[in-house]
C-alpha cells in the first residue's frame, strides 16, 4: 500500500500529509499521517479519489459512486 498515494498523483500539489492523534478501535491513543487538502489549491481533478487504496478520499459534492455513474455513462 502507497502512503498518501494522493499526495503523489495530485498535479495541482494541494495535498501535503500532517500528522493526527486519532482513538484506534482498541481505545488507544495512535499517531498516524493524514491527507489534507488545500482547497484554495484543489481544481477538482478527482486523481487523488482514484488514487487512494482505502477509497478515504471524496471528491467535495461527490461521492465515489457518484463519479464512477458518471464515468460510466461516458463509456
Ligand atoms: S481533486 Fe483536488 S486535491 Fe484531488 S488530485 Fe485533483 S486537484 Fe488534487
């Protein structure tokens, strides 16, 4: 699996990782490295939905169903 795969295909560079403290399913504190999005940045390509392998990122007014309906509709 690619870290922040998205980070590596966005060509407009609006994604940089930061890291987060989150509660992990067992109750414990875990430090893990999060996608964040610019949005002054974003042109709304959708590469980084594409890209990501745990199908975490949404295109903002979209979801990933949404934009898989449109793309085949245009097949
Ligand atoms: S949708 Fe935005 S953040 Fe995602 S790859 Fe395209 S420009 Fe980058």
């Amino acid at each position: 699996v690619v870290a922040l795969a998205c980070e590596k295909v966005c060509p407009y560079g609006a994604i940089t990782g930061a890291e987060k403290t989150v509660i992990n399913l067992a109750g414990m504190k875990e430090t893990r490295t999060v996608a964040v999005v610019n949005e002054a940045l974003c042109q709304g390509c959708g590469a980084c939905t594409v890209a990501c392998p745990a199908a975490a990122m949404d295109l903002k007014g979209f979801s990933n169903a949404e934009i898989l309906a449109e793309v085949d509709a245009l097949c």
